[in-house]
C-alpha cells in the first residue's frame, strides 16, 4: 500500500493508546481523520482537540460521508474491537482498504531505520526513553509509544521521518508485521493465554520476531533470556551493564560498562530496579545507532516518565500516591520493590482492578503472592475489556487466595471512601482497565483530605 495515495483515514477503536498514536501521526500528516471509540475518556477528548471527529455509538450512519471514498479512505482496527462491531463489519463487506494497527505501523516504518522494544514488560517506559533519547539527541525520529509521555504530553514525537521508535506488542503476534534494524526483548514471562494457549508458544513468537530483524541488523536481549544477541543487565558481566548504583536525592546514580567503555556518574530519576533495566537497553540502543555518550547522559537524567507508570500524584513528607499500569504479576512485585527501596518504612495501600477474566484466571496464585507483599489491599472487580465473564473467575477468588489479612473487595463508586479510612502514608492505583479514569478523582479527595 502506498499512504501518498491515502487522503482518510478512519478509526475503529480510536481510544486505545495505539491507535491515538496513529491517528495524530495521519492528522499532523494533513490527512482527514475520524473514528470511532465505545468510551469517552481523556484520550479521546485530547483528540477531538486535536481537531478528529468522534462517535461513540458503532451505526453506520455515524461514519462521516468523506469516509466512504474506498480509493483514498484506509480503515484501520484494533484486535480489541469485537467481531460482531458493525461499522467493521459493514467497510469490510463494501471492499475497504481495511487494516489492523500494527499492519499500519509495519508500512510506515519499512522504508525507516526502525528501532523496536518488544517484551512482556517494559515496553512502553523503554519505548519512552529511547525516544526521547534520541529526540534530544537531534535525530529526525518519529516514535510511536504505549503510552503519555511526560515529557511531551504526547504518545506521539514527530520530529523526522529517517529514523522510527515502536513497541513492537506481542499481542495477537502483531509485532511479527515489522522488520526493525535495532530491537531488543525485555522479558518473555508468560501472558496472553488466550490468544497462545501456553507460555511455550509465546517463546515461539519471539524467537519468530527475533529473526524479523533486516540484515546487519542488531538484537539486544536481557541477559537470561534463551536468545542470541547483545546482552545487557544490573551488576552482571553483559555486555552492557549497570554497575555502581547509588541513590542520591531521590535519584539512581550509576555507572554503565559498554563493549567499548565506560560511562560514569549517570543520573535517572524513575524508581526501580526494573526502570534501571529499561533505561539501560535504552541507552544501549542509542549508543548502538550511534548517538554521542555526553548528549545520552544529559537526555537520560532529562527523562520525566510515562504517565501511569510509577506516575507521582502526590508526593509531600506526610503522604504518597502513586499511579502505576501494573497488570501482571511481575508488573506487581517489581512496582513493590521500587516502594519499598524508596520508602522502606512507611505502609503501603495497593487499590487493583484485574485486567481480564483469562490473565486472572490464568495468574491467580501468582497475582494472589504478589499483592499479599502490601500492608492493605483494596480489589476492584474485573476490568473484561475485550472478554465476556468466565465462570468461578472473580476478584472474590483472587481476595480469598490472598495471604493478607488486610484485604477487601470495593466498588469503584466506594473507592475514595475506603482509601481514606486506610492510615497508610503510601497509596497506589495499580492495573490497565478504567481505574486510571479514578486518578484525578482520588488525588482530589485525597488532597483536600489531607
């Protein structure tokens, strides 16, 4: 497909982080753009700002008429949207040009020095550095990110047309439509069951993306993990490595051993020994394109974060709150180490909303281990996102399997309520459904509370 022939472009499912990206690419590209979202939240509002036209009823009638010229009219969908959605179904069966995001993301980066993050976690804050990191670093980039950074208030930097950033998501296989020049693996634990069955296949698709690289390209790899590549790590003997940590007013200091040499003194202001690991493959990627070490240094200590990300609310001597995406088990553990490193004496309330019956089905006992590590949790119950209920999964289950003694199951509407009964000096709101719509209302009660 040729997108200079492209002239609309339509959205189903436009609010999903993704998708938004693209559609303020093909926006400040000077195409038309619409589309469509089931829900109305902050990034669908921030679009229609931006200037895109959105509905939120799926009819037919809703499409804009300067959508349905087939010849210059690209329809793309997120796997999330369900089979039976009518507007899809309808632009297929009229012989649209109809596509799936991460086949769009494939086009526009096949013809770009292409530079991908895959893994099943870290994509998004590593995906966030690297470009940033070379956004500073004056490179003519377009980096497309899983989420708000807080440096640009954007999921989209468009600065150039050279060079690409992308997740590259494992979800549906989607990341196995790109053929980057760089790209690393952050981490290969088991997620997504229902769409591969068992963890043996997803090591299947990695090693499928692995072998997407272009000729003479690179593959870096954690240290660990059962690929071939540049390896990297924490205090290890990888090939780049993080050696020396220190914590200075609130910040890691670190220095980084590289196959060539070292880099002293770096500072990074993210807590946690995972955001020590993404930052590292970031840097690792940019010295490997070639980026000077001096500008890297300063850029990484520039580096605010991704919003919902070890996101601060509130940060005063008296009381912290915290935001964080964290879905996964491991996501849990390694959002409670970096708490409890940096306030290790003060108590900690963990408010959850599972994201999925299958990943909860699927996690139980390891969600179950994880959150019990907290002094107080509060579970909402399920966020299904794509999913209808599976019978006997339940947040009452995931409570019940829960070693912790302080442990309850609220209502979202109750949420507020129930934190501040809590006397805990450290709050945080973990998990990838709607509980990020809760964010603003909580850090108001909480403000005014205290």
């Amino acid at each position: 497909m040729n997108l200079k022939n492209i002239h609309n472009v339509y959205f189903v499912g436009i609010g999903g982080i993704g998708m938004s990206a693209l559609a303020r690419y093909f926006s400040m590209l000077g195409k038309h753009v619409a589309g469509y979202d089931k829900t109305k939240t902050e990034i669908t509002q921030s679009l229609i700002d931006f200037g895109i036209q959105i509905h939120f009823e799926d009819a037919v009638e809703n499409i804009p008429q300067w959508c349905l010229d087939k010849l210059s009219t690209l329809v793309v969908y997120t796997p999330a949207v369900p089979e039976n959605h009518v507007e899809l179904n309808h632009l297929k069966a009229q012989g649209f040009q109809v596509l799936k995001r991460s086949q769009v993301l494939g086009i526009i980066t096949e013809n770009m020095y292409c530079l991908a993050v895959a893994g099943t976690h870290g994509k998004t804050t590593t995906t966030s550095i690297l470009g940033h990191l070379l956004n500073v670093c004056d490179v003519p980039l377009t980096a497309f990110l899983g989420g708000i950074s807080e440096n640009y208030n954007s999921n989209l930097i468009l600065n150039g047309a050279e060079v690409s950033v992308v997740e590259a998501d494992e979800f549906d296989r989607s990341f196995l439509t790109l053929s980057p020049n760089l790209a690393c693996i952050t981490s290969m634990d088991a997620d997504h069951l229902d769409i591969y069955g068992d963890a043996s296949e997803l090591i299947k698709s990695f090693e499928a993306f692995s072998k997407k690289i272009k000729p003479n390209g690179k593959l870096f790899v954690k240290n660990g993990l059962p690929l071939q590549g540049i390896t990297y790590g924490i205090e290890d003997d990888s090939d780049y490595s993080i050696q020396n940590i220190k914590i200075e007013n609130g910040a890691y200091v670190f220095d980084v051993k590289t196959p060539k040499t070292a880099l002293k003194d770096i500072e990074f202001n993210l807590p946690g020994r995972h955001n020590l690991s993404n930052a590292l493959i970031a840097l690792a990627m940019a010295v490997e394109y070639g980026c000077p070490h001096k500008q890297l240094a300063k850029a990484l200590a520039s580096y605010k974060g991704v919003k919902r990300r070890f996101s601060y609310q509130i940060k005063t001597d008296d009381l912290v709150y915290i935001d964080d995406y964290a879905h996964h088990p491991e996501e849990i553990n390694a959002v409670h180490q970096a708490v409890r490193e940096m306030y290790p004496n003060k108590k900690v309330l963990a408010v959850f909303q599972p994201h999925l019956f299958s990943r909860t089905r699927d996690f139980i006992d390891g969600f179950a281990s994880s959150l019990s590590q907290f002094d107080e949790v509060l579970l909402l119950d399920i966020y299904p996102a794509r999913e209808l209920p599976i019978e006997g999964v339940s947040s009452q289950l995931l409570l019940d399997k829960m070693s912790l003694k302080h442990r309850a199951l609220i209502d979202k509407e109750n949420l507020l309520t129930e934190v501040l009964k809590s006397d805990a000096q450290v709050i945080l709101t973990l998990g990838a459904g709607d509980i990020g719509e809760e964010v603003k209302h909580l850090k108001q009660g909480l403000s005014l509370a205290s």
